[in-house]
C-alpha cells in the first residue's frame, strides 16, 4: 500500500515536472514563431509596394512611396532597392518567395508581381 501511494506521488512529481518543462518549450516556440510570422509579414508588405511602384513607376506611385520611404529619390534607388530586399529575404523568405522574387526582378510586369505575391501570401498563411 505505502509502496503504492509512493509510486502515485513520485509519477505525479515527475509528470508535474515534464508538464512544465513541455509548456516552457511549447511556450518559447509559439514565442519565436510569433516574431518571425510578424517580422516576415511587414518585410512582404513592405516588398510588394516596392515591387508595385517599380514596376509602376508613375508620378503618382512613385510620389506616394516617397511619403513614406523619403530616403528613395530616383528609380535606379528603387531597384536597388529592391535587389537589397532580395538579399534580404534570404534569411527569412521561402524557396518559392525567393525564386518568384527573382524572376520578377528579371522582368517586371503584373503577372510576376502576382506570382510573388502568392508565393509570399503561401509563405504566411498556408
């Protein structure tokens, strides 16, 4: 019996402990999934505007982007710009996003623009 009631209190002692110890290490990974979910997410929104303006390059586009990035003054920033995103991306971004985001800097037109975006939508979401 005393054997018994020994054997109960020690496995809930151990269980309690391994509870813990999984919670800490569940805890700690949602933790850094949040952070780089949230990281991943504005660095996309901010290349999917870049990737718009560049291959939309009007008065208007282009003058709205200033608004927010000033320190971009010409085109030939803006594609720099963009390939520096690129190099970027590759300590975050999916395969997919980084080979879409390639071939659209190879060529920019809407179809690219939106091959990447799916690819970066996938990247997030799926």
């Amino acid at each position: 019996m005393i054997n018994n009631i020994i054997l109960v209190v020690s496995s809930l002692g151990v269980g309690g402990f391994l509870g813990v110890f999984v919670k800490s290490f569940l805890d700690k990974q949602y933790h850094k999934f949040s952070k780089v979910f949230e990281y991943k997410e504005v660095r996309y929104k901010a290349i999917m505007i870049l990737m718009w303006v560049a291959m939309n390059p009007s008065k208007y586009e282009f003058e709205e982007l200033i608004r927010h990035r000033p320190n971009l003054k010409s085109i030939e920033e803006l594609n720099k710009e963009l390939n520096l995103e690129y190099h970027n991306a590759m300590l975050f971004a999916s395969d997919e996003v980084l080979n879409s985001l390639s071939i659209f800097l190879k060529q920019r037109n809407l179809e690219n623009w939106k091959l990447t975006t799916r690819a970066m939508k996938k990247d997030l979401y799926i």
